[in-house]
C-alpha cells in the first residue's frame, strides 16, 4: 500500500493475513480484485453467472462462483502490485458500509463461517489502528521526497485513454 504508514513492512502483514485465511478457510473463497489474474476459458465458464448485487464485493463473488465451479485458486505472495488503502481513510460509517460488503457477498451464496467474521475483524482492527495515524499523519514513511511527500502514484488505469 504506497500510500499507507509503513509502507516498506505493511505488505509483509498482508501476506501474513492473507495467507493464512486462504491456507485456514478453503471453503471461503477470496480474490484479491487488485491483483489478480484469470484464465479467460474460465472467465467465459462463469461470468454469465456473476452476480448483478451492487452491495457486495465483485472480487469475492467472483472467487464463490469459481469455486463452486471447481476451478483452483491460488495465492502467491510473489505477486506484488502498489495498491491504495484509501479505505483506512474513510468515515467509520464509509468503512462499515464497504466491510458489510464482505458478510453480504458470502451470505448471498449462503456461505457463513468463523473465517469470514476473522477476516472482516482483521480489516476492523486495522481501520482502528491507523485510520487515526493516517488522519494525524503522524506515520512513519520512509519513501517521501523532500517535501514529505510519499513518491509511489497510482498507476493509470491501462483502460482510460
């Protein structure tokens, strides 16, 4: 997350909690919708099914019709991309609307499990630790330039011209 207090460590947290909720609940598929690839036979074997439900993550409702498709999903701590954590910096209501997503995407599939909620209270415990670091901005970066200033952009979207 270049845009995130520690920028240089946060990553290897992510991996940590990433993996282990795909290593710990295989029965609670998850994508990674900004940073993740598809074979597009597959693609063609599911996206008529896809969800139209604006309230819900597309990422995992993609990932649960995989699944149910029987196709594999990997997670491989080698694919890096920079990424936003603009939503550590939302409103509490913003944030808490964005995280029901999460329990709305798996219960349309009636999906419920520990993992889920465990998951959902990782990124809960995470707004309450730096939503306040990132509001202050009282973080430690160690990529700014000489104004302060964190050097990673966003990357342009490669579909707008």
């Amino acid at each position: 997350y270049y845009d995130m207090p520690f920028p240089n460590s946060n990553h290897r947290i992510d991996h940590f909690l990433r993996k282990s909720i795909y290593s710990w609940a295989p029965k609670s598929p998850f994508l990674f919708g900004s940073n993740m690839a598809i074979r597009r036979i597959v693609w063609l074997q599911v996206s008529s099914s896809l969800c139209e439900a604006q309230n819900i993550h597309e990422d995992l409702d993609l990932a649960i019709h995989l699944a149910k498709s029987k196709q594999k999903i990997l997670y491989s701590k080698s694919l890096l991309s920079g990424i936003s954590g603009r939503r550590y910096s939302s409103s509490i209501i913003e944030f808490s609307n964005y995280m029901s997503m999460f329990r709305l995407a798996y219960l349309q599939h009636n999906i419920h499990g520990l993992a889920i909620y465990s998951a959902v209270g990782i990124y809960w415990l995470g707004y309450f630790l730096l939503h306040p670091l990132i509001l202050l901005g009282r973080f430690i970066y160690s990529d700014l330039d000489s104004l302060g200033n964190s050097v990673y952009q966003p990357r342009k979207n490669p579909m707008s011209d």
